[in-house]
C-alpha cells in the first residue's frame, strides 16, 4: 500500500475539502476515494457530477494525485487525514 496525497481546486467554497492523504493500492484507487468518507468503496462519479452541493470536486480528471510514501503494512484503504475548510 502506499500514501497519496489527494488535492483538488475546483470547489473552493466553504465546507468543502481541499486535500487530503489516503492509503491506496494505486493512485487510481487513491484517485476515488472521498476524503469525507471513511470507507473502502469508490465515489459515484456520475452521481457526483449531478450533485448541486458537494464537499468535493465533481469530476474524477479534477481530483490531483501525488505519491507521498509508503503505508504500513497494517493500513487498510481509506482516508489517513483531510482538510476540510468549515464555514
């Protein structure tokens, strides 16, 4: 498992997350995860995209990913820590 940092720019308002780091196989896996939910399955992208308000970005190519490093072994699939600007 590795660490990626999961960043996007798009909905900048407030309560909305802007980044955060997540434990994935791939950074296409770390690409789908939601880093306001703390679970294993991936976003509904064409659920998302018809969303009026959302906490995040509503298109999977805004989603930004970097890799950061390298999980412990331990580490299930998820969300390790978020940025969420409250309003």
């Amino acid at each position: 498992m590795k660490l990626f940092r999961i960043s996007q720019g798009v909905n900048n308002d407030y309560a909305t997350y802007d980044s955060a780091v997540v434990c994935a196989e791939s950074a296409e896996q770390a690409r789908d995860i939601h880093p306001g939910r703390y679970v294993e399955h991936p976003i509904d992208w064409e659920k998302a995209a018809n969303e009026r308000y959302s906490a995040w970005c509503w298109h999977r190519d805004e989603v930004c990913v970097e890799e950061v490093g390298e999980a412990a072994p331990s580490t299930k699939p998820g969300v390790v820590v978020a940025s969420f600007n409250a309003g």
